[in-house]
C-alpha cells in the first residue's frame, strides 16, 4: 500500500501559484472592462455632439465667452476714482469740505498755541521751582525776573505776588481765578474741533438721508422694462459718500480735541501745583506787609496798625 507524505513546503508553493494565477487573471478582465466603457462613452459623446444643433453650439460658445470675461474682471477689479466718488456725494459734500477746513486749521492753531513753551517755559519751572526752595525769598526779586513774562505760568505768579500779604486761602483763591481765565483762554479754540466733530457726522447722515430719497424717487420714474435694482443699487451708493465723508472729518476731530485737553490738564496742573508751592515762602509777610503792582515795579505798602476806637458811654439821663 502505497502512501501519501504532504510536506508544508509543497503546499505553500502551490497556494502561492494559484494566487499569481488568480491576480492576474483579474488584472487582465479589469483592463479589459475598462476599454470596453472607454469606448462606449466616446462614441455616446461623438453621437450626442452630432444630434446638437449649431445654434446651441453658439449659445455654449458666448456663455464660455462670458465667464472668461467675467473671469478677468474678477481678476482685475475697477478702482473707486476718490475723485468721482466726492463728486458723487452731491452739495452737502461742501459743507463737510468747509468743517475739513477748520479743523486743519484750528489744530494747526493749538499745536502752536498749546506748546509747552507757550504755557510753562522750561526756564521759568526751572525758577519757580527753585524759588520754593529758598527760605527768605523776597517778593520784589521775583517780580523782576518776571515782569515781562507772557505765559500761564508768569501771569499766575505775579497775581500770587500781588496777594502777598494776605492769608493763603486769599492768595490760593486768586491763583485758581488766575489759571481759570488762562486755561478757558486755551481751551477757546478747542472748542471748534469738538463742534466740528459733532457736526460732521450729522452732515454726513443728513446727505445719505437726501440720497436714499432721492434714489428711491428717482426709481418710482422708471419705466417697466428699465432695471430697478441696478439703478437703485447706484444711487444708495452715492448716498452713502457723505456718511463716509462726515466721518472721516469727525474722527480725527474727536481723537485731536481729547489730546488737546489732555494737555491742557496736564500743563495746567503742573502750573497751579508749582505757584501754589510759593506760598508758605510769603506766609511771613501776612498781616505786615502788601505790595502793590506800580509800572514795572512791586511796591511794598506798609500796613497801618489796627486802632480800637473808644466806645462811647451812653448819656445818663438826670432825674
């Protein structure tokens, strides 16, 4: 009797030739079933090209033609003209011009007004501030080195020197008079930019409010074959340049009149803090002595002593 040995070896070689007969086969009917689609959707589109008429072919060629011009403007998009559009934004562009102009003009004035040069010289902080410091200051002195000065702070402390004498609520209350009238005296063209930055937006809102009636109008005109939504698409368009417009006149208004006041505070606060420090250097002279302003000159002026009068004693009535 015959008998069969079945090595592994043997079985994984023949279970390894099936399988590359297996694969391929598969390839090959895969390909084969490509090819055979391939060739029957060329000739349903040969076929479907055929059946259209020329007419349609046209049609497909403008579309085509469309898309890529749109394409391209796509790609290079059309630059607002800033001119054309100021223009555009009708007569109350005008006014908004003018608002524009003050302004300019105004900050100009305040940046040149509002220096530190102008207000507090670095040469007379410098003094002031060394006066503070001395013990026996004399008030004429000082009136000299200042006599000529023509800022907040110089005319802040001559009228201090002139309360010499005085109490120093006295001399403290006409400081703070002093410096009310100056710092009102800088603030007076601030104002304008503050007006100017509420003013310019309504302007603005004002011309949008005529366009957007004006579009709406003018759109009730057409007749029925004209396109409404383009036509109005433009005019609210051009209603909404003065907004803008008002805008961007009120914002740099806005932002450069709170920087002005800014420093005005802050320069005027410097001011008052360093004047008011004078004072316990003149508390020796109250009840004593008072200067008066004559010409150039502080004058002292002696004070009389204070005299009690006798009372009468009433009449005494006989009887």
């Amino acid at each position: 009797m015959i008998k069969w040995v079945i090595h592994p070896q043997n079985v994984q070689r023949d279970e390894s030739a099936s399988q590359r007969y297996i694969a391929g086969w598969t390839w090959r009917a895969t390909l084969q079933f490509v090819l055979v689609f391939a060739i029957g959707l060329g000739v349903t589109e040969t076929r479907g090209y055929a059946q259209v008429p020329d007419r349609e072919l046209a049609d497909l060629a403008g579309a085509a033609s469309v898309k890529q011009s749109a394409g391209r403007s796509e790609a290079n998009p059309v630059r607002i003209d800033l001119l054309s559009l100021l223009i555009s934004g009708g007569f109350l562009m005008i006014p908004i011009g003018l608002v524009s102009l003050v302004v300019v003009t105004f900050t100009v004035d305040r940046m040149i007004g509002l220096r530190q040069g102008r207000l507090y010289p670095r040469k007379l902080r410098r003094s002031v501030r060394a006066w503070a410091k001395q013990v026996d200051l004399d008030p004429r002195v000082v009136y000299q080195s200042i006599v000529n000065d023509s800022t907040s702070a110089g005319i802040a402390v001559r009228t201090l020197l002139s309360h010499v004498g005085r109490n120093a609520t006295e001399m403290k209350t006409s400081v703070a008079e002093t410096l009310q009238r100056e710092a009102d005296r800088a603030y007076g063209n601030v104002r304008w930019l503050n007006l100017s930055a509420g003013i310019a937006p309504l302007l603005g809102l004002l011309g949008t409010v005529w366009g957007l009636i004006r579009a709406f109008h003018d759109t009730t005109q057409l007749s029925a074959g004209e396109n409404r939504a383009d036509f109005l698409a433009v005019g609210i368009y051009e209603a909404l340049v003065t907004t803008l417009a008002g805008l961007v006149v009120a914002i740099p208004a806005a932002v450069i009149s709170h920087y002005f006041e800014g420093r005005i505070t802050r320069v005027f606060g410097t001011i008052e803090e360093d004047v008011l420090g004078l004072i316990p250097r003149f508390e020796s002279f109250e009840g004593r002595i008072r200067f008066e302003t004559i010409g150039k000159e502080l004058a002292p002026r002696d004070i009389p002593p204070h005299r009690s009068v006798p009372v009468a004693a009433p009449p005494r009535h006989s009887t």
